[in-house]
C-alpha cells in the first residue's frame, strides 16, 4: 500500500484517474468549452466567487496573474507574511514592481489585528491587501474574515493566496478582490491547473504578459491558448467529489486520530495559536534528520512532506491529509519507521 500525506500532489480517487486517462479534446472544441464551464461553475458554487479563470500552471502562476492585477490599481498595497508562502507573495510583488508595505511576522505567528488597522489608519493611500490563507510552510491558518471586516472598513481590497486553502473547509470568498487556487491540494486532482477567483465580474486590463492577463482570458470566453483537457476533466471530476461538511469532518478525525498517535510517543508537534485543520508538523529529536527519516519513509512506500529548503532548515516533517486519505493509511505511518527512529 502506498500511503500519500503530501500537500501535493495528493491521493487521486479512481474516479479521477478515469476522466484523466481519456483521450484530449481540442481546447477550440464545443466539448472542452463545455468542460471549462462545468469546472468553473464548480469553482463559483465551492468558494461564491463571482467569477472565476481557469488557467495552465501552479499556484504561484496564479499569483503572478493577481499582482499584475493589483498593479493596476491606483495607491499603495499591504501584503502580511507569517510563513514561507507570504514570503513569496512579497518576493513576487517586488519583481512585479508593485509599490507595497510588507508586515512580516514571525512563522506561524498570529496577526495582530489592531496592529493592521494601525497601519491602514497612517497609511492612507494603502488601497489592496494580500495575504495567505493556508500557510502551510508552518501549518497555520490565516482566517481572512476578520482582516476582510477591516479592508472593508478601510475601504481597501484584499486578495488571497488560497491555494492551499480551497477544500479543506468551507470559505465564502463573495466579497474578496482576487483570490489564487489550484487543481492539486485539498481539491484532489492533478497539479497543472490554476484559477484566480474574484467578487467582480471584469479583470482591469492594462499592460500585462499577456499569458497573465486576466481580462484577455475573458475576451477569449476564458479560453485564450491551449489548456490540458485531461486536466481540466480530472479537477471538474474532483470537484464533483467534493462535499464539505463530510470531508472537512473526515480531515479532522485523521489528524485527531495522527496527532493521538504521535502525543503518545511523545514526539514534537509544532503548534499554532491558528493550527491548519488538516495538517501537522513534526519537529524532530536532536540528532535526527528529518531528510534521512523522510528518505527512509519513502522507501516504505509514505510520502511525507520534508523536502522543501524551509522544512530542511529546520529539520520538520509535515504530514497533509485530504478527503481521499483513510484511517488505515494513519495506522500505516504508526508501524513506520518515524516511530522506531525517534523514540
């Protein structure tokens, strides 16, 4: 058995593999057209989006698509870095040019809110805010309700990193600016598709790449170039499969029952004031290397999440788990060699 705890990519259902190892369809076909507007309907139905962009890339392909849109927006912006991801949303807004503050905190450290609307009150000028949901570099989640209630308040538009979010429980993304996902992570279909949702029906054109330009997309029926149809019939298919209330009880049970496990022999959970729902991370004993440990699972058949320069450096092994894990996968991992090395 091979057992899959990785924030991507995931356990694939049958159901899924099926629709993706069917023969492609041409994206200028009335078929893939179709295809497209199921999965975006989907998309619309899961998050309350107003509208949503399929395109071919990850997460991070996504997000450059949102900073060339906050780029057209007039003022300054906010982003708010807890983790490695947000890390990356200023990494990208730099290269983009974008004219922003940065608030970073420490990893899986909780947002002050008072000391956000500090910074809103002086800086007037600030007009868009940009944040990650799921910040699973650490395992917290950022609850983007409260900062959505001060943007509002500010009259300032907030955008997303959802990647790892969209999923894992229900999130109603009606009234946020621009918002990235993905096709692979808590969905539970393949990498290869992004989308970038909004609470507007029209992207601002402007002088864009033109493979991120939102508003061409739209011009285009949401179809400019050529999108995998494999793809695109594989996340429709998991987005199908998906139904909250059941799923997000099922992530939960598993990292109750992991967690039990894992208390019990007495190994090291980093945790967060705002711990992720379905994810946990382990810190490993002195004189234990996450990456030779995680080598070892591999070898058995588990694959956990350790490979990633950030997990390295701080010698963490992190275990992600979706709708299509099991309990006996949990069990699994119990009679692995995680336990016999670090006890």
């Amino acid at each position: 058995m091979k057992i899959n705890f990785l924030t991507g990519p995931v356990s694939i259902s049958d159901a899924v593999r099926d629709c993706f190892a069917q023969l492609p369809v041409s994206h200028r076909g009335e078929a893939f057209t179709e295809l497209i507007a199921a999965a975006k309907g989907r998309i619309q139905s899961l998050t309350r989006a107003q509208e949503a962009i399929l395109m071919s890339g990850s997460g991070t392909l996504a997000n450059e698509a949102i900073a060339w849109q906050l780029k057209q927006l007039p003022g300054r912006g906010l982003i708010l870095a807890n983790g490695e991801f947000g890390q990356r949303l200023v990494r990208q807004a730099e290269q983009t040019g974008l004219q922003f503050t940065a608030h970073a905190i420490a990893y899986g450290q909780v947002f002050d809110l008072n000391r956000i609307s500090e910074i809103l009150q002086v800086n007037p000028e600030i007009s868009w805010l940009w944040m990650v949901v799921h910040e699973t570099s650490v395992g917290t989640w950022n609850d983007h309700e409260p900062i959505l209630s001060l943007c509002e308040s500010y009259k300032v538009k907030l955008a997303l990193d959802g990647v790892s979010a969209i999923g894992v429980q229900e999130l109603d993304l009606s009234k946020v600016y621009l918002v990235s996902g993905v096709s692979g992570k808590a969905i539970a279909a393949y990498p290869g598709i992004c989308f970038v949702m909004s609470d507007h029906s029209a992207f601002a054109g402007g002088n864009i790449p033109v493979y991120l330009d939102l508003h061409y997309y739209q011009t285009c029926g949401g179809i400019p170039f050529t999108i995998n149809s494999n793809l695109v019939a594989a996340l429709d298919q998991a987005l199908s499969e998906i139904d909250l209330s059941a799923d997000t009880k099922h992530m939960a049970t598993l990292k109750a029952l992991m967690l039990d496990y894992l208390q019990r022999e007495n190994l090291s959970i980093i945790n967060t004031l705002n711990p992720s729902p379905n994810m946990i991370t382990l810190q490993l004993p002195p004189g234990y290397s996450s990456e030779r440990v995680g080598d070892d699972l591999a070898e058995e058949r588990i694959s956990v999440g350790y490979k990633s320069k950030y997990l390295i450096e701080r010698n963490w092994l992190q275990l992600f788990f979706t709708r299509n894990n099991r309990i006996e996968e949990v069990e699994g991992l119990r009679n692995s060699s995680l336990y016999k090395k670090c006890n």
